[in-house]
C-alpha cells in the first residue's frame, strides 16, 4: 500500500506550515495532498506558494496533489478553486462536486475527496467517466460498506480505473457550515473572526456533559472528538485499500506513517487510547467505539 498526507485542516502560522512539508519532503510518505480545503479567510500562504511547495516536493519524488475548499461560498474562491485546476503539473483533489466539473472540463484528472457524498459504485462510474484516478471514501463509512462498493464496481468493469483511499488516522472532519464555531466560541462574528482558529493547531474540543470529548470545532467544520486510527487495521485493507491517508496533526503525525507501514503484517496490536482514540466506523460500530 501507499501512504499519504492529507491536506492540513488546520490554519497554522506559515513557518510552521513550511517547517512540516521540509520535514515532509523527507519522510517516507508517497502522497502529499496541499492547499487549504476548510477556510478562504485562512490566507497564510497564497495558492502561489502552495504551488511552490508542491513543486519542492514533487523534485524530492512525492507525487503532490493540490486539495480545493469543500465548501464554496464566493466567487473569489471560486477563482482560486480555477487556478489549482489550470496549475499546469499537479493533479487535483475535488472536495466539492463543481471542483469535480471544472476538473473534468479542463481534462484534468482528480481525486474525489472524503467531502463529497459518494455512496455507490454508480457514482464512481460517472466519476470516472468525468476523469477521476482515485477515490477517497467518505469517513464514516465501514469495510464492509466498502468490499461491497468495489464488488459492485468489479461487476461494472470499472475497478481497475481507479485507486481507493481510505482516511486512517486524524480527527475526522465530519461537517461543514456556513457558520464559523471557532469565531462564536470566541463571541466573534463570522465576517470579523481575527482568524482566531491560528490560536487553535489542532481546533477546540467539545464535551458533553458527561465530559466526553464528542466534537473537534475547527472553523466551518465539525470533527470527530477523538482521534481516528486504523494502524490496527491494516490487514482487512489487503487487495482493497490503495492508498491509507494520514491527516497532519504535528510532526509526529511524520514518524506516524513508519509505525503504519511496521504494522501492515505485524500480529501485534497497538493500544489505542481509550477516550482519545477510536476506529468504530471502519468496523460499521459507532463512530467512538473502538475495536
């Protein structure tokens, strides 16, 4: 299998951004997914130099994907979504489905992201058919859900079009709104938010009253409040699972992606930890549970 990074959800100042892609350009990564998929007001890099990084590592042997925003609400984002599309040497991640009919205007070929609402191999169909490459599930979607689904697009002829991708470790962005929770935790409006979310490198925990850590608020988006983590899981993804995506929480999330690779056909077990840790979707068990 293949591991990749996924785009960074979080808005981090820039020189942290760039110190995690030097340190990225050097690990054992095969995918490097680049650009800002949550917040248009997160503006600490321009797509100018997202392309630049991308370039820096592709030259170090990483294949670079350029992510699109997963909600679009302006023209102007838009236009930006446009100039990742006509970048001239990466391929794209649509994590929205207009990403998806400019991409393949363009004839540009795409990844479909966790983003958007794919559930069946009739979709995949017309995705491919559109130009899609590789296909990373919705989060909260199980393994058997997913054996299913390829079955299905065995029977259709179109299995070997594409890759599979699954989200295996991070908080899982499981919403989007119109709404910033990061700036109404603070008592900020939306449209004079201070980007306070920078305060927030890995978003705002939410418990409930029973003080169990439910949600992740990172902006306009809803995460899970623990931490999703397949490297247990490894094995029931043979002759399934292309690509196994990791999200970047800090660099350790770097030294993450060795362990995943040591535990592909390793029989031992890493613990998870209890109330921070989870994998009950993969399993089609609650989404907090773990297995």
């Amino acid at each position: 299998m293949k591991y990749s990074l996924g785009p960074l959800l979080y808005f981090w100042p820039q020189h942290d951004v760039e110190t995690f892609y030097q340190q990225a350009k050097h690990s054992n990564v095969d995918i490097i997914y680049l650009g800002e998929t949550v917040c248009s007001k997160r503006r600490a890099l321009k797509p100018a130099q997202w392309i630049d990084i991308a370039k820096e590592l592709a030259t170090n042997g990483k294949q670079v994907v350029l992510s699109t925003m997963a909600l679009l609400e302006a023209p102007s984002e838009v236009n930006i979504m446009k100039k990742y599309i006509d970048n001239g040497d990466f391929i794209v991640e649509a994590n929205d489905v207009s990403a998806i009919q400019l991409a393949s205007q363009s004839k540009v070929p795409f990844v479909v992201g966790p983003a958007v609402n794919c559930y069946n191999a009739q979709t995949l169909k017309l995705f491919v058919k559109q130009g899609m490459t590789r296909w990373c599930m919705p989060v909260e979607l199980s393994r058997d859900w997913l054996a299913n689904t390829l079955t299905e697009c065995e029977a259709l002829g179109i299995r070997q079009q594409f890759e599979t991708e699954v989200f295996s470790y991070g908080y899982l962005p499981l919403a989007y709104s119109a709404r910033c929770f990061t700036a109404r935790a603070e008592n900020k409006a939306k449209d004079d938010c201070e980007t306070c979310c920078i305060k927030y490198p890995q978003g705002i925990t939410v418990n409930s009253q029973e003080d169990q850590k439910i949600f992740t608020l990172n902006g306009i988006q809803t995460q899970s409040g623990y931490c999703y983590n397949l490297i247990n899981d490894l094995k029931g993804m043979k002759d399934m699972v292309d690509v196994v995506r990791l999200s970047p929480m800090g660099l350790d999330t770097l030294t993450l992606i060795d362990d995943f690779r040591a535990n592909e056909q390793s029989t031992i077990r890493h613990p998870l930890a209890d109330g921070h840790q989870c994998n009950g979707y993969w399993h089609n068990l609650a989404g907090l549970d773990i297995r």
